[in-house]
C-alpha cells in the first residue's frame, strides 16, 4: 500500500503537466478549468502573501491563469514542474504591477548602476551625481516602454528575443526601442558636456 501512495505524487506532479499539455495541444477547456481550479487559489494567496490586498491578487491570480492558457505550449515540463512555471508566471504578473503602480515614482538609482569603488576626489563624486541626476531626468522623458525594455535588457540581462516573447512584441519593435532610448540618453549626455 505505501508503494501505491509512493507513486501517486509524482503521478499529480504529472498530471498538471499533463493538463498543461492538454491545453497547448488541444486548447483543451477541461484541463484548463481543472488547472484553473488547483492552482487560482493557491497563486492568489501566493500573491496575498507578498503583501497584495485581495482584489489585487485576485487580479494577478486571473491574469496569470489567462497568461497559462495563452502560453501553455512554451511550458517545457523538461525544464520545470507545472506549478513553478505557473507560479513563476504568478510572480512576473504581480512585478508588473507594481511596477507600474509605482512607475510615477521612478528613481533614478533603480536603473542606473556605476561603480562601487569610492570616488577619487569631492570632484569625481561631484560629476558622478550630476551625471545619475541627467540620466535619471532623460529617462523620465522615455516613453514606459522604452524604459520597460532597457530594465529587461539591462537589469535582468534578457536577450532580446525573450523580451520580445514575454511582451507579446515583434523582435524588431524591441530592437527599436532599446536602441531610440539609448540614443536619447546618449544625445543628453553629449549635449551636456562637464
């Protein structure tokens, strides 16, 4: 009897898989619901955990199950178990919303990396501060887009492919805007010269 209960978990591992699979062959809305049903619950208190209110995480919890019908044939059980894609979905979905409730606030440190040695003189210091203060001015002029890709470019270092992949964009649309915003930066900072 315990050899049956042993095989019986990896065999519900599978089995959301298997309905992940369902649904990106077969757009199947059975399995979906059935997913729908294991895993909205657990991803809004997932999200509720974090510190969302309720509403919010039931946002993020319909939004990332919407996410999993629309991209169930990228999940690759190869590469990870159905609930970490899913709740790996979960937690990109509750990132970009609070990036963008706080995208008013924008600081330029948060995008902005120099180098953690101590500067040279009170003069070094002094440029280093004007030249985060100009980028962080250009980059408030940058449409969300714009910086949205450079943060994904930049920050978390995603090829440009994955960034077109997970912005539903055309490659292309991505390589433009990374290269319009660094060109604005670099037009402000030459047009600025110390």
């Amino acid at each position: 009897m315990s050899d049956t209960s042993q095989l019986t978990l990896p065999v519900a591992a599978d089995d959301s898989a298997d309905l992940i699979e369902a649904v990106a062959r077969r757009q199947d809305r059975a399995a979906f619901a059935e997913l729908f049903r294991r895993f909205a619950p657990r991803v809004k208190a997932f999200v509720m955990r974090s510190g969302t209110d309720a509403d919010t995480a039931q946002e993020v919890a319909q939004e990332t199950m919407v996410l999993v019908w629309r991209r169930a044939e990228t999940f690759d059980r190869s590469r990870a178990g159905a609930a970490t894609w899913i709740f790996t979905i979960a937690r990109n979905k509750r990132v970009d919303l609070l990036r963008r409730a706080t995208h008013a606030g924008f600081d330029a440190e948060d995008y902005v990396q120099f180098s953690t040695e101590a500067p040279e003189s009170a003069d070094h210091a002094a440029i280093s501060r004007q030249m985060r203060e100009r980028i962080g001015a250009v980059m408030q002029h940058l449409t969300a887009d714009q910086v949205e890709v450079l943060r994904m470019a930049f920050f978390q270092d995603k090829s440009h492919s994955t960034i077109a992949e997970e912005m539903k964009l055309p490659l292309g649309t991505v390589k433009s805007r990374i290269r319009l915003a660094l060109l604005r930066l670099r037009e402000a900072l030459q047009g600025d010269s110390l």
